[in-house]
C-alpha cells in the first residue's frame, strides 16, 4: 500500500474511532481506553467516545484504574449531554466494573498487624489524590487549608476563604465588598454559636467520646519531623473500635521515613522509646505518651503507648491479627480508590442504632434491611464521586428502602431548586444481584466551587 493512501486509512480509523491495531504489548482494556479518551479530547466526539468507555466497563480485567478512569469520564459525558438516568445507571456499575480476581494492596502492609477488635478500617491515597486533575483546578489554597498543621496559617486562609465569598457575594448581590464581609461574618458568629448549642446538648445527653488518636497525633507527627503538613505522605490508613476510639491506631506509608526520624531526634521532638520506638515529646493521647514505630521500611505505626505495645507484639509473632470479617470487606474495594472506609455488621448496626431507646431500635431493625458491613469508597479525577454498598440478606427490605428515598428525592428536588440541583447526581438503587443497597454520589469542580463560596 502507497504511504500517502497507508496515512490516510490512519488517519480515517481514528477519526471514526474504529478498534485499530493494538500498540505493541497493548492490552484489550489499554486500547480501549486509549481510543475512548482520543474520542474524548482530541477529536471531540461523545458518541464516539461514550462507545470505547461502555466497551471498556465491559471487559474483564484486573486493570482497575483504567476502568475507574474511563467510568468517571462516562459520567462527565452523560452529565455534558443532560442524561441523568445515564449518569446513574453508569454510577451502579463501579463495584463491579471489571469482574476480575481481588486485588490486594489495599493497605500498607504493617496494618494487617492492627488488633482484632477494629473493626472500622480506613484508608487515603495521598499522593493519588493530590495528583487528580480536580485537585489541580481547585484554588491552591483550599488543599493547603485541609492538610495544614500550622494553626496561624490556617487562620489566614480561613480569611482569604472568607474574601472570596465576600468578592462572589458582592458580584452576585450588587452589593459592596464590605457589606457582602459583614454579612458572612455575622452569618459565621450564628453558626457557631448553634454549633456550640448543638454540642452543649449532645454532652448532656451523653458523654462525648475521646477523639482516635490519628485526630490530633497525625499533625503532631508531622511537627516532629519538621513538617507543615502530611502532604508527602503516600498512603494513610486508620482503624479503630467502634466503641472505643482509644483504641485506635494510624500507618502511614512515607518515604524517607529513616531521615525523618532522624532529624525529630536530632531536634529533640522524638525521643527513643524501645526498639524501632520513639515517642513524640510533649505530645500524650489519654494519659499514655503518644508514640511512632517503624516495623517495616518506610512504614509508620503511630499509637498511644498501650496500644503500640499490642501492634508491635503481632508484628514480631509474624501473624496477621487484622480481623478476617474486615478483611473481606476491604477486598471487595477497588483497589485504585482515592480513599476508603469499611465497617464490619456489629459496628454499623451500633453507630447507626446505639443511642436509640430499645423500643425504637428493635423497631427500626425490624423495618430496614439487615446490614452486613458497609463499603466506602471515594474517587477523585475531574469529578469527586463518593460510592456506598451495603451488602444486606433482606433483599426485598432494601428494595423498598431504595423506593422510599427516591421518592424523598424526586420531592425534595421538586419543591427546591437549589436542592435539585445538588440532588441531581445522587443515586440509590439495588445490586444487580439484589444483594447490595448502593449509594452513588458525584460533584463536579463546578458544584464544589458553589458550596465553597455559598
């Protein structure tokens, strides 16, 4: 075949987004998306595009990422076109999208060394997260803002935040600059204040319990090492009792972990405390000295002292202690999630049931679906989606649960407008196989953008 007519049959495969032969070493899935995205962003055709990314879902691969990708992009292509019953049906597919074997890695690998009693386990990928192209659209600021350890700075950017709602107020008002700041700011005393009420009466009803741990002992890590914030961190991964945060415990996944500690004892904010074991000076968690450990390279284990004790044994007996039901529950994640969180049977059933009187409890039990753990997970790309499964063995309980509040829904998204708009890509429904109640939820820069300067 001549050049000129070889370029051109090229040139026409890709226009028409046709399968094409497959780069060297290429699989199924890669090529995929590879064309879906070319239909996305280079020749800007959404059919063409929304085409590959269906195909894609439908493969079965173990390349998650790819699929995860390529189901965020369908949704923004959905949502472009005003397809919201498109949006959820995609939003149904993320946990099994795929079908491939369980993969591992979910977590650093000392955290299989967690105490048996977690029974709530969570985990965030930092670095994946601060990668995603939303991240990167966002104001600066805003990322600074959530991981900052340094009160000061916080203050200033709480004010920054504050002019930029005072500057859309203003605009949007027709009003001035410093009447928007004096609205907001007597907006913000009231909230406060209610949020003070509110607390005041909780406490009276019952004690409130001690913050994990990881609360307060991730930043106190941090300025031990001589950090701002966590933002070099990989992966952060938490566990706790659900009826007891004291027992509760972090492993953090960092690089350089060696010369960071380093340099805490050489400045004497980290004092040995034991083999692989120092303890952050100055610092306590309910009367024990708060400590970290490095168990395995470039790992960290931060704990109260009582509890370091308990990890650190496990590790040395070489015997995973992470409980067998939270562990199956964290397999069932796709692994490529920006963060998640997983809760065993007994603990959602205590969280969402344990301050109610026996009467009303049994009642509730009897009405909804039985709960077998529930699955958390979070993707950040150009959207933010937060995706909830339930797996339940009362499947016709859930499928009326799921009737009741689609129709709370439609309602609320009827005689509000504002509502309906935040309501829009909010999604419950049913496992294919009935043996799930899902729960999908995404936002757009744009929705963020809204409720930060609202």
């Amino acid at each position: 075949m001549p050049y000129p007519r070889l370029f051109a049959w090229m040139a026409a495969v890709a226009l028409l987004g046709g399968p094409g032969p497959a780069a060297a070493g290429e699989s199924s899935a890669q090529r995929l998306h590879r064309k879906g995205v070319h239909c996305m962003e280079e020749i800007e055709r959404a059919e063409c595009a929304i085409e590959h990314f269906e195909a894609l879902l439908e493969e079965r691969t173990e390349e998650r990422e790819l699929l995860t990708d390529g189901l965020l992009r369908l949704i923004k292509l959905h949502e472009k076109a005003g397809d919201d019953d498109a949006v959820h049906a995609v939003m149904r597919r993320f946990w099994d999208a795929g079908r491939g074997k369980l993969r591992r890695g979910h977590l650093p690998y000392t955290a299989r060394f967690l105490p048996k009693d977690f029974d709530v386990v969570g985990a965030a990928h930092m670095q994946r997260m601060l990668a995603a192209p939303m991240k990167q659209r966002l104001p600066p600021e805003l990322g600074e803002y959530v991981l900052t350890c340094d009160e000061d700075r916080r203050k200033e950017l709480e004010e920054l935040q504050l002019y930029r709602k005072a500057e859309a107020r203003a605009k949007l008002k027709n009003q001035s600059l410093q009447a928007a700041l004096n609205e907001l700011g007597a907006e913000s005393r009231n909230q406060a204040a209610a949020r003070r009420q509110r607390a005041e009466a909780r406490d009276q009803q019952r004690a409130r319990p001690p913050k994990p741990v990881f609360a307060d002992g991730m930043c106190a890590t941090a300025t031990a090492f001589g950090e701002a914030s966590p933002e070099t961190w990989t992966r952060i991964a938490i566990g706790f009792h659900h009826g007891d945060w004291r027992r509760s415990a972090a492993v953090i996944e960092l690089p350089g972990l060696a010369a960071r500690i380093a340099a805490g004892v050489a400045a004497g904010r980290l004092s040995p405390a034991g083999a692989n074991t120092w303890t952050v000076v100055g610092r306590r968690y309910e009367g024990q000295a708060l400590q970290i450990a490095s168990l395995e390279l470039d790992e960290l284990v931060l704990a109260s002292e009582g509890m370091m004790r308990e990890i650190a044994a496990s590790h040395r007996r070489g015997k995973r202690s992470l409980a067998k039901e939270v562990d199956h529950l964290i397999a069932g994640v796709p692994v490529d999630t920006g963060f998640f969180a997983v809760a065993t049977e007994g603990a959602v059933r205590e969280l969402g049931f344990g301050g109610m009187t026996k009467g009303r409890r049994k009642l509730l039990e009897l009405l909804l679906p039985h709960p077998e753990g529930i699955q958390i997970a979070g993707v950040v790309h150009e959207y933010f989606g937060m995706f909830l499964r339930m797996p339940t063995d009362t499947p016709v309980k859930a499928g009326m649960l799921v009737d009741i509040v689609r129709r709370m829904i439609t309602s609320q998204a009827d005689s509000d407008e504002d509502a309906a708009e935040s309501l829009r890509l909010l999604d419950v429904a049913q496992a294919s196989d009935k043996r799930a109640l899902l729960l999908g939820y995404v936002l757009s820069l744009g929705q963020i953008e809204t409720m930060m300067l609202d």
